[in-house]
C-alpha cells in the first residue's frame, strides 16, 4: 500500500489499511457523510478532494451508488468549489437513491438505476457531460472485467489533466483469490499512453485506491 523501500514502513500501513477495511470491525464500514452510510477511506476522500478543489469539475461521474454517502460528500465539495457542478452516480440497485436524497443535496446529485456498462447508461452520461470538465470515480462492482468495461467506458470522458479514480484496487491482489480493480488498471494501462499512475495522490501512504489515481496526460 505504500511505494516505500522500509519494509518495517509497507507492513505498518497494510496492518493499518486491514484493521480499518474489516467489517467486523467498524472502520470505513461504519463511515458516514451527512448521516448517510459512505464506505470511504477518510485519507482517500480527502486526497480527491483536493483533486476536485484544484480541477473545479463540472461533472463528477461516480460509479456505485450503494446508500448515496459518497454522492452527497462530493456533492457538498462541488457546492463550495463550481456553484454549477453535479454529481451524476450509477447503480444498479434502486434502492439505493431515497436514502441519499434525504441528505439534503439532492439538488445538485442525477441518480441512473442501470449497470454502469450498459450501453444505454454510458451514452446517457456522455450526452450530459459532453464539452464539460468531468472526474470519474469508479466504485461498483470490483471484479477485473467490469472495472476494465468501465475504464473503456469512461475514461475518455475525462480531459487532460484531469483523473479517473479506480477505488479498492487492493481487491485482487494474490490474497483474496479474485481479479479486481487493479488488474483492470494493469491492463488498461498497457493499452494506452493517454493515462499515467499519479502516485503524487497517495502522500499518506495508507490508501485503497493504491495506484488508482489516474490522470490523464493527453
């Protein structure tokens, strides 16, 4: 989790990273924005928001709605960042658009109910945001191939200088038995120069997006 040689270092921020991801343990699990359930690395969400507050987006596309914490906290930043910014989120689950509309900031979050890859969802998002300064933030499903369809889906969306974050790339590494998030970046990667890791977004060492700030260079 860390890009360090102190092994001593790389060990202490996992054990951190671990005890804070356990779901029997509270940590993210228990996080909450505006009393809506978000599932966020504190350290994450603060790193993207100075991401937002240096690129002032128009659009936030957020993949992964879940309870709707996360749509609402990026949603509060662009109230204080672009007066006309919004935050268009995608899940598949209809459920999860009352609870985030109760946190107040409904105004300025568009929910789609679909998969984040349909074809139809994907043409809807880029007819909106079309001319527009645009984040991408990739939170649903976790598998390689989805997270990769959406990287082909998205990502070109985004103007240079600006980023795509790929969440929870811990998930598929070796020890959990599945491809994730960071082998759909490994692969996207391999296939196109327009995007390079900014490690420059992970300055407290302890992040689940590790390698997953991507922004593009042309």
């Amino acid at each position: 989790w860390m890009d360090r040689s102190d092994e001593t270092v790389r060990q202490a921020a996992f054990e951190f990273w671990r005890n804070t991801n356990r779901r029997d343990k509270g940590g993210v699990w228990q996080s909450t924005w505006l009393g809506v359930p978000t599932i966020q690395n504190p350290l994450d969400v603060w790193v993207t928001q100075e991401i937002l507050h240096a690129l002032k987006p128009d659009f936030v596309v957020e993949t992964g709605t879940h309870r709707g914490g996360s749509a609402a906290l990026w949603a509060t930043l662009l109230d204080q960042i672009n007066p006309h910014g919004r935050v268009i989120t995608i899940d598949i689950n209809a459920r999860s658009v009352p609870s985030a509309e109760s946190s107040g900031v409904q105004r300025r979050v568009d929910f789609l109910v679909g998969s984040s890859t349909d074809p139809d969802i994907v043409a809807e998002v880029a007819r909106r945001v079309a001319g527009k300064s645009v984040v991408v933030i990739l939170d649903s499903a976790h598998k390689a191939a989805h997270v990769r369809a959406e990287l082909e889906a998205y990502a070109h969306l985004v103007p240079v200088g600006s980023y795509v974050i790929v969440q929870d790339t811990g998930i598929g590494e070796p020890a959990y038995g599945m491809g994730g998030p960071a082998d759909a970046v490994r692969d996207f990667l391999s296939t196109t120069d327009d995007f390079e890791v900014d490690l420059s977004r992970q300055p407290y060492g302890v992040t689940n997006n590790a390698k997953g700030f991507l922004r593009r260079v042309r």
